[in-house]
C-alpha cells in the first residue's frame, strides 16, 4: 500500500497555509496530521527523520517535510513537498511586504508595529532559552556559549568565524572528550508512542531511491549546482556583477549554509550582513520583518524575502522605476538561494547522512556549533531591546511602554507558555490601545 502522489500534494499544499507557530508548532502539526491521524509514517521513522533533519543548517521544519515526500514519492516527490512548503508564506510576506512600506507611516499600524517589536525581543530571547535547554547539557557547551556571546557582542567577530571556530572545538572536543559533545535530550529521546500500522512502519524496509550510491550523489549534485549556476548566471548577465540581486543570491547562498540551530541562527548573520554590511534595511525594518515573519505560514527563515524585497524595493526607488516588481525580484531571489540547499541537503545527503547518524565524530561539530548559536541570538535579542528600549540611542528617552510590553510577552511566554500569535496579537492591541491613548490625552 502507497499514498497516491495527488493526496500527498493535496496535503503538502493546505499545509503551506496552516503551519503557524514556527519550528516546533510546524512539526507538532506534522506529527499529528502524518503519525496520528493519517498514519503515513510510524513515530520511530518520523523522529528518526526529525533527528537527522536538525543536524542539518536550514528549517528543520521545511526540511522534514522535504525529507518524508521524499521517502514516500522520490525525488519530485520531495521537491513539490518542500516547495509547497514555502511558496504561499512568500505569496503572503511580498503583500505584507507591499502593505508595510505603502501604510506603515500610517499612524494606527505604525502603532500595531510599535506594539509587535517588544514583543519579538522576547520571543528572540524565548528562542535563546528554548534551544538553549534543548543543546546545552555540560558546562563545556555553556562555555561555548559564553564564549560565542563575548565574541559577537565584545569583538563584533562575524557569524561565520564563530561557527567556524566552534566547529573546530567540536570536532576535537569529540575525539578528547567525548561524553561533553553527546547528544542530549532532543526531539528523539521522548517515548514513542504506538498509534496502530502505518504505511512507511518501523520496519518497512529503506526504498531503493533512498539507498545511498555515488552515481545517484553525483547526478543530484550536479542538477543541484546547475540549479545554483543558471540563474545566478542569469542574474550576473541581466544586472552585471557585484550589483543588488548577485549579492542578496550571493549572500542568501551563504546563510543556508550556517544556520545551524535553526530558523533563529539565521537572523545573527541576516542581521549582520543585510543591515550593517549592505544597508539594505534598518534595524527597526529587521524587527518589523521578523514580526511579519512570526504571523504568517511557512518557516519563520522567510523573514529572507521580507529583507529580499525592502532591498529591492529600495534599489529600484533610486533609478525610478516601479519599486513592487523589483522588490518582488529581490524575495524571489533570496528565497531560492537561501531553500535551494535544503533541497540539496535532503536529496543528495539524506541516504549518506542518515548512516553516520549518531557517531560522535559527525555529531560533535553539530553539537558545540548550536551551542555557540545559543550564545549569538542572545545577542540578537538584546540588540533588539537596545533599539526597541532606546529609540533613539543612550542621549534620548527610554521607552517605558516598550519595557512593559516586552516584559508582559516575556511572562507571557516564559511562565504561561502562550503561543506566538497570542503573544504578538496581544502586543499588537496594546500599541493601539497606547496610541489611542496618547491621542485622546493630546
């Protein structure tokens, strides 16, 4: 018995419109939906394929999906998934995109937005803590951790240097001391639970396009490379080289590649990068990007085509032209360089990965570079508060009513374990009900 390829995609597509609430909300509804309820897949296999896919850089939630529609229908199989996936997240956040630079002087949504930005430091900082229990068992991962902080926060060192040097401590860390670089209590460690026969059960056997061989790994990346040479290619012969797109293709390439731990291990480096390298938007514009990001479907890594479009947006203001489409240029662009290697992650390295999970020589590196991720998006979340506390720098006023809302969505998300959308749908009101205020106090 096999689940026919139109259910699946009917499945994948109404998922691209529901998946609210993030990484962990996404593959709570995955495993509801596929383990529970349509028995697709058995709950080993489904955490077997959950494990592998946080070892990876990228969404793990995107990833997961591509990972199962892979499994069940090969390679297009896995494609449409994952591009389902996506694509209505970045149908939505290019008209959020559009919304928020035509009416965000408005004065009742530049209140909605005064209200979400306290709020998205403390889901950043939330996030810090979350992955921060789940990643840091020892104190040789705290160090890391610290020692991450101090760097990104002292030094100003670059995202990439950090991954790179806790890497290198993770992979002789795992040779000299093994037990501290283990994988602790993850996703893969709860109890599984029986729900009855599944179609792909805990022992239906490995299907033979998800078999490892070198000639199978060759040709995936080989079309995979090709997917990366055209249109980049294409884009160095429209707009020439070092010009907008190459950059945000060049640079979105980039950060697929370092994001390990996640979507939040991705903002550090956009942060980086989009606003203190290119000046592609503003650091109050990344809150906002990512406040847009939280509320709709999708991965919470589409925030790439919110900055994607701002940049273009921006670009085409300074020649004239009509500033959508080169916006809607720049959110295409960033989200296909930035998704294209989970793809390639998924459909050449799956069969590979999958049999070196577990080894501490593989696993290691993984391991201390999360835990200096964990250290990196507390700094995120406190340059945020800077910026949401003090708008206009140590020489202004302080923003009481952003402390009070920040401290709120905190208690909010620490002590009562509220979701995102209540947290930023209850930040929204109290802006408005602050501005409303203001203007009836004159």
């Amino acid at each position: 018995m096999s689940i026919p390829l139109r259910e699946a995609l009917k499945f994948w597509a109404k998922l691209g419109f529901i998946s609210f609430g993030g990484p962990a909300g996404q593959i709570a509804v995955l495993h509801q939906e596929l383990v529970e309820k349509r028995r697709w897949i058995s709950e080993r296999r489904f955490l077997h394929a959950l494990n592998y896919c946080m070892l990876l850089p990228g969404p793990e939630a995107q990833q997961l999906v591509t990972y199962i529609g892979w499994l069940m229908h090969r390679s297009w199989g896995g494609i449409l998934a994952g591009t389902l996936f996506v694509l209505p997240s970045l149908f939505i956040l290019i008209g959020l995109s559009w919304v928020y630079l035509t009416f965000g002087q408005v004065p009742w949504i530049a209140a909605i937005f005064f209200g979400i930005k306290p709020a998205v430091t403390a889901i950043v900082l939330h996030a810090a803590v979350r992955i921060g229990k789940r990643t840091i068992h020892n104190q040789a991962l705290q160090w890391i951790a610290l020692g991450s902080f101090l760097a990104i926060f002292i030094l100003n060192l670059a995202f990439p240097i950090i991954v790179l040097i806790a890497a290198a401590i993770g992979f002789w860390g795992g040779k000299r001391y093994p037990e501290y670089f283990q994988q602790g209590s993850g996703h893969g460690a709860k109890e599984t639970k029986e729900y009855g026969p599944a179609i792909i059960d805990d022992h239906t056997p490995t299907p033979e396009h998800a078999k490892f061989t070198y000639s199978k790994a060759v040709r995936h990346s080989l079309v995979a490379l090709a997917c990366w040479l055209l249109p980049m290619g294409a884009l160095v012969a429209i707009f020439d080289w070092k010009t907008l797109y190459v950059n945000i293709a060049w640079f979105f390439t980039k950060a697929a590649f370092l994001t390990f731990g996640g979507a939040y291990a991705v903002l550090p480096y956009v942060y980086q990068g989009a606003v203190e390298h290119f000046h592609w938007l503003s650091a109050n514009q990344m809150i906002d990007g990512l406040a847009l990001g939280e509320t709709t479907p999708g991965p919470l890594i589409m925030v790439v085509a919110f900055v994607g479009y701002l940049a273009g947006h921006i670009q085409s203001l300074i020649g004239n032209s009509n500033p959508f489409w080169f916006g809607v240029i720049g959110a295409c662009v960033a989200t296909w360089f930035t998704f294209l290697p989970s793809f390639f992650f998924i459909l050449v390295g799956g069969p590979l990965i999958e049999s070196t999970h577990g080894k501490i020589g593989f696993t290691a590196p993984l391991i201390a570079i999360t835990a200096a991720v964990v250290g990196v998006i507390v700094n995120l979340g406190l340059f945020f508060a800077y910026h949401v506390f003090l708008p206009r720098g140590f020489g202004g006023s302080i923003s009481w009513v952003s402390i009070l809302i920040c401290a709120l969505a905190g208690l909010a998300l620490f002590k009562f374990q509220k979701g995102v959308m209540s947290v930023l749908g209850g930040s929204a009101l109290a802006g408005l009900l602050f501005y409303y205020i203001s203007v009836l106090m004159g």
